[in-house]
C-alpha cells in the first residue's frame, strides 16, 4: 500500500531519534524526545485552498523540520508516518 495525500498534504517519515546525547549518556526509551526532523516521503497536488491557489514547495526525498504537535499520525506496514498541511512545515534542511 502507499500513501497518496489530497491537496496541500504531505506525507513524512520521522528521523530516528539519538539514543545518545552529545556527552555519550544514554538514554532510554521513555525519555527520547521526538525529533521535528523529517524525511519527505510523498506530496500532494496542491490546488485551490481556503480561495488561494497554494503551489507545493517540498519535494518528495527533502528533508524537513514541523511544528510540534502538528500532523495526524498513521502506521501502515510496520512504518510510521506523518500526514501534515505544507503550512505546517517550518524548513527545509538542506
């Protein structure tokens, strides 16, 4: 199965997160924090939303940071996505 996303959509993968800190302390499960960092994995169409033609700028394989608490999160195959609006992506890292 893949996800297709509708509209200013699009679909991200997470980046891992450390298991270590700078300092070599490891840590453990319950105290990682969930990275904002992630790996564009598939991108809408774009279209016409709220009147406003909105053009996609992410491109699929481009990796991004997202606002914290923004998405709808999905598990399809064992893998977990993220399905946000392009508004809530912040940059891309280049």
């Amino acid at each position: 199965m893949t996800l297709v996303p509708l509209g200013d959509r699009v679909v991200l993968k997470q980046v891992e997160a450390e298991e270590t800190t700078k300092s070599g302390i490891v840590l453990p499960g319950q105290a990682q924090e969930k990275p904002q960092q992630a790996e564009v994995v598939a991108v809408g169409p774009g279209g016409v939303v709220d009147g406003k033609e909105v053009k996609m700028e992410v491109a699929v394989g481009d990796k991004v940071i997202y606002s914290k608490y923004s998405g709808t999160e999905v598990k399809m195959d064992g893998t977990e996505y993220i399905i946000v609006k392009q508004n809530d992506i912040l940059a891309i890292v280049k």
